[in-house]
C-alpha cells in the first residue's frame, strides 16, 4: 500500500519502560532512548492512499488519522506498535482491521487551518483529542543517534491478529525532514483506556509532507 501523509505532528512523552511493556504482545521489547521508553500522539492528514499498480479510490484515498503509538524491537528488528489508529473513513477502518490487523477505530474528525492547524478527534467509545499546532522553524533532517531520529526513523511495524500471531509489516519512505513545533492539547485522553497519565511537556518536531509505503504483512 502506499500514502502520503501531511501537515505531521509528532508529539511523544518519555513512559518508564516497565509500564510499556506490561501492555505489549509477547515477543515485542520496548525500545529505550534517553533512559526511557517513548509514547506518541500523532495527528496528521492522509492522502492518495492505493495498493501497489492500482490508482486512487476517490471515497477511499484520503481520511484524517490520529496515531497513539509507540516503539519497539524484535529479534533486534526495531519498530513501531500501535494501541490505536483513528480515523474519519469508516470504510477504510473495516479495511485496515480485517486485512492489516490493525487496531483501527472510526471517530468523527475534523480539522483546519489558519496560521496554525486545529485538529479534533473524538471516538465513539470516548477518547478525545484536539490539538493546535504548527512548525516554527526550517526543515532539516534529524542526526542519527538522536531523539528525533529514533522517534521518527522507523522502518517496520509490528501488529496481531485476533488469534495473538504476531506479524511484522515494512515500511519504505525517504528520511524524514523535521521542523522544530509548538502544540497545544485542550484535550487529550487518548491514553486513560491504557492506563497512562501523560504528563510533562512533549517532545515536539511537524512535518509538512511524505509519501510512505507499506508491504505486505509476515507473521514473525
């Protein structure tokens, strides 16, 4: 499959690692940087979603999404897991929980922009999210070995179907071009249902475009 994402945010707290860990599939291991282990909220724009050689459906190629993920490894293979994907195309969310084993669930969505972006996600069974933000600074991409680069940089993700076996998709895109952001939450309750209180300032970077594809998924 392939998407371009748009007008990105990545805004992550620092969890202790133990925390993470007691909710992750078995054979997945919480991948650390800076002393701790890393939690995302992620709002963003998805467009020109199609399967490989075919074009664009026109119902189908283009929802808000909100991510709520965080980072893993496997058999030293590091990736993303995700607890939960939002999004505004019930359609699309049926495709993606049958044929990606993907935690997906329908929200009514909504966002705009002025001289920022203004971000609204709300589930059925509850969790909110709105959000304002926007870049405020020039793009550049993040050195490696650093905090941005381990949030960001992630090549496979890791998923399980209803029966718990556990797959691993990859992930192909150009490095990422960042750009320092500022952000703020009126609401965010993404993560009650986990267990998790975020707390602190989050670690901030945009990013205005980039086009992604996703290969087929392999049980590990």
């Amino acid at each position: 499959m392939r998407q371009t994402w748009r007008d990105i945010l990545f805004a992550h707290w620092p969890v202790p690692a133990d925390t993470l860990a007691a909710l992750l599939p078995a054979g997945l291991i919480p991948d650390q940087h800076s002393g701790s282990a890393w939690l995302g909220i992620i709002p963003f724009r998805m467009t020109s979603i199609r399967l490989y050689g075919l074009p664009a459906i026109p119902f189908l190629s283009a929802t808000l999404e909100l991510n709520v993920r965080t980072y893993v490894t496997r058999n030293g293979i590091p990736g993303v897991y995700f607890f939960s994907l939002d999004a505004a195309n019930p359609v699309a969310v049926q495709i993606a929980r049958r044929f990606f084993h993907l935690p997906y669930f329908d929200a009514a969505m909504r966002c705009h922009q002025d001289d920022a972006i203004h971000f609204e996600s709300r589930r059925r069974e509850g969790q909110c999210c709105q959000v304002d933000y926007q870049p405020v600074g020039a793009a550049a991409l993040s050195e490696p070995g650093s905090l941005d680069h381990f949030l960001t940089e992630r090549y496979a993700l890791y998923t399980t179907d209803r029966k718990g076996q556990l797959y691993r998709g990859d992930i192909r895109h150009k490095p990422w071009n960042l750009q320092p952001a500022t952000a703020t939450f009126r609401e965010n309750s993404m993560t009650g249902w986990l267990g998790i209180v975020l707390a602190g300032s989050p670690r901030l970077s945009f990013s205005r475009e980039l086009e992604v594809s996703i290969l087929g998924l392999k049980p590990c």
